[in-house]
C-alpha cells in the first residue's frame, strides 16, 4: 500500500507532529508499505527544501509556505499547497493520504487536490497544544 503524509512543516521537525507521524511512517515501512511525506519549506527553512529519504520513507519537502498571518497569504499558500499536492497526487498515486493539520493554506490546498484527484484521504487533526505539552516536559526534565 502507498502512503502519503501532509504536513505543513519543512519535515522532519522537532515537533509533536512529526513524533507522531514519523513514528507512524517508520513503523507502516518496517512492514512493508510504501511511506511518503510531503510537507513544506519557506525562506527561514530553504535548506530543507527537496527531496530525502531517511530509512524506509521519502520525505518530500516541495511546498513553499509563506509564514505571515494574512488572509492573502493564507489564499496564496492554499494555491500552492493545491499545485503542488495535485502534481505530487498524480505523479506519485498514493492508495490513502494522510493531511495533518493545523497548518492552515497548506493543508487544506492538500485536501482541495484530495477531492480533485479523488484520493482517498483521512484528516489528522493534531491539537497545537502538543507542542506546548512537549515543550514544558522537556524544560521540566532540565531543572
């Protein structure tokens, strides 16, 4: 079976996102699925753009995400999250899509080229407050 993952982050990432869902890929991959994850990269993360592969799963970093609070920048990143997930949708022909959100434009561009590709697709609601959560442990295990 092949496996995309959106994420809305130049991946992979210190984050309770990509705890959760790099755990996922590596564990879908150890039996044999097929496990890709495209997520995001601006002009604060531009090294991380491109393409990687890290064990079993192929991490593709090729949507730009403009990081401002701004209706317009949010139509924009939607826009482009939608051109490039409906390319990758095409090229790459997952059986099931995982979108990860919050990440605004950019998952729900992902979910727009779902429905235009008619991939099946399953929506990963993270709570923002998990990074949060992680963060106050690890300042906690410090002191």
């Amino acid at each position: 079976m092949k496996i995309l993952f959106v994420l809305g982050f130049p991946n992979p990432f210190p984050g309770a996102g990509w705890t959760r869902i790099g755990f996922f890929a590596e564990d879908w991959s150890r039996k044999g699925h097929a496990v890709e994850v495209l997520g995001t990269f601006s002009y604060k993360a531009f090294h991380k753009r491109g393409v990687k592969r890290i064990g079993g799963i192929s991490i593709f970093n090729l949507i730009f995400n403009v990081g401002l609070t701004h209706p317009l920048i949010f139509i924009l990143n939607t826009l482009i999250s939608l051109a490039v997930s409906t390319l990758t949708l095409l090229l790459r022909k997952p059986n099931a899509t995982i979108v990860s959100v919050p990440t605004g434009g950019v998952g729900l561009g992902a979910l727009m080229a779902c429905r235009l590709t008619k991939t099946n697709y399953v929506v990963d609601y993270r709570e923002e407050w998990e990074d949060d959560a992680m963060n106050l442990d690890t300042a906690r295990v410090g002191s």
